[in-house]
C-alpha cells in the first residue's frame, strides 16, 4: 500500500511519468490487440500447426534451418505444403515478422483469380521495387495506369514484332560465342550469371533504345549500376542489414551515388529520344515500332499542336517513364538470365537432351551452326518450329520457376475450394507463383527429374498447369520475346560448347522432402531471394568447344 501512495504521489508531481506510462500501455495493449485479431483470423484457416503465441515462425524457422541461408521463400512454402500435406490452398501466419500470406497451389484455384477474377497487385510489390526503380512501374501497378503502360507496350511483345527481331538475337549472340571462346581457350572458371547478364542486357537494351549500350565487349555502366542497385535491395532481406541503421545509412549513400549516375544517363536517352521524333515530326508506329521507348513516348508526340516550340515532358510523365525504362532493362534481363543459367546446368548432367536437341536442330535448321544461323535470320518463324527446344526450356522453368506473384484481396473477397469460402482479403499476400505446383505429384509425375519430353505428349498437359509466366492479364508481357530469344541462345551454343558446374558438392542425402535435385548439384538447386528467385553464387562454370 505504501509503494502504491508513493507512485501515486510520485505521478502527481511528474506528469511527464502519467503520460509515458499511459502511453506505455495503450501501445502494450495495441500490440497485444493486433496480435489477437491476426492469430484468430488465421487460427481456422488450411495450414501448417498453429500457435496462438508464435503464429507459424516457428514452423517457418524449421524449415529455413533445413536450406542454405537467404532461399526464396518460394522454397518454404513448397517444403511446408509437402510436409504438412497443404494441397490446394493454404495460409502462413507471420506476424509480426512478415505480411501474412494465403499460398495458392491448385490450378483451377489460380485461375478463379488471375484469369476469370483477377485480383489486383499488392502493395508490397510496388514497396519492394520503389527502391530500385521507383513507384509506378508496370509489374506493380494497377487501375489506369496499368492500362495505358499494358496497351503502349504491347505492340512489340506481339509475335509478329519478335520474329522482326531475330537478327538481333543473332548479332549479340554472335559476340556471345566470342567471349565463349576465350573461356574455352582458358579453362578459368567464370560466373554464368555474370557472363549471360551482358548478353541479355545488350538484347533488352537495344530493343528498349534500338541502339546498343555494349556491355559485353566495353562494358556498360548502365548495367553495372542497376545491379548494384538490385544487390543493395536484395540485401535489405539479411535482418543484420535491414535493422542495422549504420548499415542503411551507409546504404542509403551508395544508392544515392548509383542513382546519381543512373539516372542522368537514362534520362538523357529518353529526352534526346522525344526531341528527336518531335523535332522530325516522327510518330511512332504501333505495328512495327523501332523501340520500346518509341511506343512509351508515342502517346506525347501524337498530340495535337505539338510543336518543337511547346514540345515538353511534364515531371509527372518523366517519373512514369524513368521508372518503366529501368522496370525494362531490370526485369527483361534478369529472369531470362536466371533461366540460361539454369538451362545449362541441367543440360551440363543430360547428354541425352542435349543430342536430341541437336538432331532437332540439324533437322529443321541446318548441318553446322552457320547454316542454322541463316535459317534463322532468313525465315525466323522457323524457331516456332522447334518443339523440343521449346519443351527444354518449359522444363528448365518448371523446375526452377523464377518469377514470383503477389495480389491482394479487397475487402471481403473470397475465393471457393472444396465446398468452403475462403478469405483472400485482410491485407493478406496471395500467392500466385507455380513452384509447389511443379513439384505436386498430383500434376507432374517424377517433378524432380528433367524430361523435356513431359511437355510433348501424348497427353497434353494443360495450360494451367505451367505457372512460370503466370495466366490472364496481367501474365508476364515478355514470355515470347524471353522464350525466341532463348531458342536463339541453345541453337548458337549446344552444338559447339559444353557447360559443366564448378565446385560441386553434392549432398549425401536430400535437405528437403520436395526434391532431391540437391544430391547431385549440391546446394545451388536451392534459389537465392533476390529480385527473383536467382542461381545460388552466380552459377560458376567452365566451358568446353565441342569435337
């Protein structure tokens, strides 16, 4: 009682006391408020053990401690939905670590909400990006200006412009080849990722400019400072990083040196480009456009009065632009690299696929690599007639998807499985990638093996089935260019290279119970979070000429 007398005179004196203990509780009592509604909300729901005090961390904790450091939580969730026997749909409750998530495995399920309903873009994929390319891009928008970005982009993703554009393949792939040699003459052991970044680049580039920037022979800045830029994101996901404020500032400063080269460079392509067709009253095409950046500017320069005198880019359009160039040359390089990655290194341990490829390229293209490399230029429709090539690269993608989708509910928004209304609103993260869906026994048989032959008959496999590029709308816009430009890429290589990893180091047991891939390329089968799911150590590789 005494104690009680002396706090209570002690807060009569102090008021300062008064206030920061109430506000003390109310934000304890906040907290332990927020932490209910969350825990109740999933309590009920499809998934792994709960708890009412940890949520599913604990669950998540163990299955991180099975995989390498830094996985894309990809993997998690597929190692969960195994485990746990999560077939269909099923919810992970992270708070207050990270967003809650509802995990959507089933095909049909995929569907209801990215073809026949489609659900919007979260958030957080507009949060994550805004570091890296700002706010606005086309991957993470929704509404209008999705729209307007969607239909002015269209145009030179469409077949009819990508088959324009196999020369181009075939001209950067050439120095490709180039750099190849030297390696070969070598033997040195080099970076996969590092090496085919600046061939996809130099690609992405010229079709987002129509000029090159030569990051494989002088080198690009450009490129350099976008993948510094990435890492610097990508590092945000290591909490030694991420709430470390002497790190973020540090951080902080080197973005703003990248960016202050960055974006000087990208914005004067952009001003000279609009000057240009405005000053030679040029209006771009929409059916057979010189570049990307052509069609994004096309909608200023087709106004009407638009003059040299009065000609100008608003802020506001500047931002939308700078932000959908980097969006561009960020995406258009990185998962097509990711992909070639991962095709060589499953080819690396399959002579078999590699020798039915080849037949089916000396069989439609012709006996040596210069006769294939006319076929292609003079007929490029040909590559559409190169099944399985085609159906190698499905299955490099089905094994190792690497983009990753995220939609958000509004409120009330329900989706049915097996007779029951669930909730995908709440602010839940609703996943939309296919990797558990690769890996279900119930949709592929022997997921862990590479057979490109699955994807050839007799029994069709659906199309829903195959998640990589996602479904409907808002399905990734390059999956044509990326698909023609890797058909390109096998034909000009198989046939006089072989790729083999370096550093192997197998696991004498699989860590996980969703694949066994680990047993005989080690750890790299598990992908790095990054802006995608990416090749573990950059994929180090040597390379052989073929006899």
């Amino acid at each position: 009682m005494d104690v009680l007398n002396q706090l209570s005179a002690y807060a009569v004196r102090r008021p300062v006391f008064v206030s920061a203990w109430t506000l003390t509780v109310a934000l304890v009592l906040n907290v332990i408020y927020r932490g209910y509604r969350q825990r109740r909300f999933y309590r009920n729901l499809p998934g792994p053990p709960h708890s009412w005090l940890f949520g599913h961390l604990k669950v998540m904790g163990e299955i991180s401690a099975l995989m390498p450091p830094n996985c894309h939580p990809q993997l998690y969730f597929t190692e969960m939905a195994r485990r746990y026997n999560l077939d269909g749909i099923f919810y992970v409750d992270l708070w207050p670590v990270g967003p809650g998530s509802c995990l959507v495995t089933d095909p049909d399920l995929l569907d209801q909400i990215t073809v026949r309903k489609v659900l919007p873009q979260h958030p957080m994929v507009d949060d994550f990006l805004s570091a890296m390319i700002g706010r606005g891009g086309i991957s993470a928008v929704n509404g209008p200006l999705w729209k307007r970005l969607h239909n002015a982009m269209n145009p030179a993703f469409s077949w009819t412009h990508i088959r324009h554009l196999t020369d181009l393949f075939v001209d950067e792939c050439v120095q490709f080849r180039k750099n190849l040699d030297k390696l070969a003459e070598t033997g040195e052991v080099f970076s996969m990722e590092h090496l085919s970044a600046r061939l996809i680049f130099d690609v992405i580039a010229r079709i987002v400019f129509n000029f090159p920037l030569h990051a494989q022979t002088t080198g690009s800045q450009d490129l350099e400072d976008l993948r510094e830029l990435i890492l610097l994101v990508e590092g945000q996901s290591d909490i030694t990083i991420a709430y470390n404020p002497v790190e973020q500032i540090k951080r902080w400063w080197r973005r703003r040196q990248v960016l202050g080269r960055l974006h000087p460079s990208i914005l004067g392509k952009i001003h000279e480009r609009f000057e240009m067709l405005v000053n030679e009253k040029i209006v771009p095409s929409r059916k057979d456009p010189n570049s990307i950046l052509d069609l994004m500017l096309r909608e200023y320069v087709d106004q009407e009065g638009m003059t040299k005198a009065n000609a100008k880019l608003s802020k506001a359009d500047v931002d939308v632009l700078l932000t959908n160039v980097k969006a561009l040359l960020v995406g258009g390089h990185g998962t097509t690299t990711d992909t070639l990655c991962y095709m060589y290194m499953l080819l690396s341990k399959s002579p078999q696929v590699v020798e039915k490829m080849l037949q089916e390229h000396i069989e439609q293209l012709g006996p040596d690599t210069e006769a294939s490399i006319q076929t292609m230029v003079d007929t490029p429709e040909i590559l559409q007639k190169l099944p399985y090539t085609d159906a190698v690269i499905k299955e490099t993608l089905r094994i190792f998807p690497v983009g990753y989708g995220v939609r958000e509910g509004p409120p009330g928004a329900k989706i049915t499985y097996k007779g029951r209304d669930l909730p995908v609103d709440h602010g839940v993260a609703v996943s939309t990638q296919g990797h558990d869906l690769h890996y279900n026994t119930l949709f592929f048989a022997d997921p862990t093996v590479f057979r490109p032959e699955r994807w050839l008959g007799p029994e069709e496999i659906p199309r829903s089935y195959f998640r990589t590029f996602g479904r409907g709308p808002r399905a990734c816009l390059g999956q044509n260019l990326a698909t023609n430009e890797l058909k390109v890429i096998l034909v000009m290589t198989v046939r006089d290279y072989s790729f083999e990893c370096s550093g192997l180091k197998p696991n004498d047991k699989p860590k996980t119970t969703y694949t066994n891939l680990d047993t005989v390329y080690g750890d790299i089968v598990f992908q790095e979070l990054g802006l995608e799911a990416k090749p573990r150590g950059g994929m180090m590789m040597t390379v052989k000429k073929r006899t």
